[in-house]
C-alpha cells in the first residue's frame, strides 16, 4: 500500500453504492487523495490491488477473517465515507479507519428504514448476534469497539443521498445522478430478491406471485439479484430472465424502462421511481412480515408506489 493516510477513503459493497462514489470521486470530491476499498466475491479490493479477506456479513465468513482482523493496517482520512450501518462490514471498518467526519451514502431503501427506525436491527437476532460476534472479535484482536446504531447515526456529519426531502441531517446533500428520461417499452418487469433463498418467502408462494402476473399480462421479464439461485432451477411459463452486468437502474436507461414494474421490497424499485417519476410501481408485502416491513411500505407509499395484492 502506497500511504497509510488519505484525504477521503471509500467504502462500498454493491453496483448500486459504487455508482454513488463514482459519481462523488467525479463531481463531489474531484482530485482527492483517496482510497476506495471495494467488497466483492468475498473479500475487499482497493484501488492499489491490495486484497483484505473480509467478509462478515455471513457467520462463516467472520471466522475465515480472524487473520484479515488482526493483519487489517492503520488507515487514516479526513473523511470518511460509506453506508456505515446497514451491515456488519461496514461497521467493521468504521471502527478500524480512524477519521475526522464521517459522511454517509445510500444503501438503497435500508438507509432511510434504519435512520427512521434505529431499533431496526433488534427485529433481526441472527444479525444482532453476528455483531456481537465480530465486537468479540474486533476487541480482542485490536481493542477497538463497535458503534451501535444509533451512536453511528449521531457521529454522521454529511448525508449524500438520492432520495429527495429526506431531511434526516442538517447537512444532508441531495445526489441528482440517477435521475434519467428513461425510454418506456410494453414489458412487465420483476425484480428479483434472494427471499427464498435466504428462508423469508417459501418457494411456493413466490412462484405463486409471478403466475398471478402472468395470468394477468401473459408474460413477466424477471430481473434476478446477484444472490438468487433458486430460480434458475424455476420452469414457470412466461417468465423470460433478464442477464445484466451492470446496476438495474442502469441496464434499463439502455434496455428500457418496463410500463409496469413489480417486487417484494427491492431497493431498485424505490430507486428507479426517484430517477423517473413516470414509473408505474408496485410492491408486493411479505406474508408475515412483521412491523419492520411496514417500514419499507411507508417509504414506498411516500414515493408514490403502490401495494399489489396478488388476490385482487
């Protein structure tokens, strides 16, 4: 590693996040000196070819970090920048980098459900007791310490967000990147999420979802997430799967916006509303869900989305 202190040092985990720090390495904060440690496959990467095997957003992943944690180095910045609270690498790093502010960016839709609702985690044991795990961890390799989530949200001196009148944060500083004139094709569109994947939808009601559209429209483009893997092994008549290698708010600025868009709780969703208002949006709840995905339903609800129930 070329230096060990840098005027900004980015954090990032997904295309989403990275669209974000390009665009403030471009027009927010050109010519900086900086570090950008990007998550991906696993581990971080940076834009010196450094590789730090970090990855604690899964239980078997925090244990194949120990060594990462206790070989981490000692970065320094004015300035700090990533989602900071919506995961566990993120606070990992908050509490290694030591900074002189901390500015916060958009982790889609889990930002402002979180900084709405601070106590969010506490809805979700298996995450609390990941943190507690690598708090352990990160203690006793370097005695450093893991904010909790509202002592992160009270050290937050800036916000870059794309989400308009937020207004969490005084200093709170509106990114316009994504907003496109986007071109309308005659598809119904899907986007996927990792629900049955990750245990929170059964296979069944899932695919019971994307047969009442397609009874209702004939056919169903469907934009999978990165970590789906379920429905590959799916063979529902209609459904055409849609490949990208780029962010969804992108790909659909060249392939074209979709008349009628449909998902559970998907942060594309929200974003694609916010850079073209002409979308015709609709969520779809989670049976079960519990008080937390109300959370989510509100914000939709105020960005003018609209619930769909597969029973009308």
């Amino acid at each position: 590693m070329r230096k060990m202190f840098y005027e900004i040092i980015y954090i990032s985990e997904s295309g989403f996040q990275r669209k974000i720090i390009e665009h403030l390495i471009s027009n927010i904060h050109p010519n900086k000196n900086y570090l950008w440690l990007d998550g991906k496959d696993g581990c971080f990467t940076d834009n010196y070819n450094n590789v730090y095997n970090i990855d604690l957003n899964h239980i078997k992943g925090i244990f194949k970090s120990i060594d990462a944690i206790a070989s981490f180095p000692k970065l320094s910045c004015d300035f700090l920048i990533g989602t900071h609270f919506t995961g566990v690498n993120c606070r990992f790093f908050e509490a290694f980098i030591k900074y002189k502010e901390l500015h916060l960016i958009d982790d889609g839709i889990g930002t402002p459900v979180i900084l709405k609702n601070p106590n969010y985690y506490w809805n979700f044991p298996r995450e609390i007791f990941k943190m507690n795990l690598v708090r352990l961890l990160v203690f006793g390799k370097k005695t450093r310490r893991l904010k909790t989530t509202k002592r992160l949200i009270s050290t937050i001196a800036k916000y870059y967000t794309i989400y308009p009148s937020t207004h969490f944060y005084k200093n709170e500083i509106e990114l316009d990147f994504l907003r496109f004139d986007y071109k309308l094709n005659n598809k119904v569109g899907f986007i996927g999420m990792p629900l049955v994947d990750y245990g929170m939808v059964t296979q069944e009601y899932f695919s019971k979802v994307l047969i009442s559209l397609i009874s209702r429209y004939q056919k169903i483009y469907y934009y999978p997430d990165p970590n789906e893997k379920w429905i590959y092994n799916q063979n529902i008549e209609g459904l055409e799967m849609v490949e990208k290698n780029e962010p969804l708010e992108t790909f659909l600025k060249t392939d074209g916006l979709p008349k009628k868009m449909y998902t559970f709780t998907s942060s594309a969703l929200l974003n694609i509303k916010v850079a073209d208002n002409k979308l015709d949006g609709y969520y779809i709840r989670i049976p079960n869900g519990g008080k937390v995905r109300e959370y989510y339903y509100s914000i939709f609800n105020d960005f003018g989305l609209k619930e769909f129930r597969i029973n009308d």
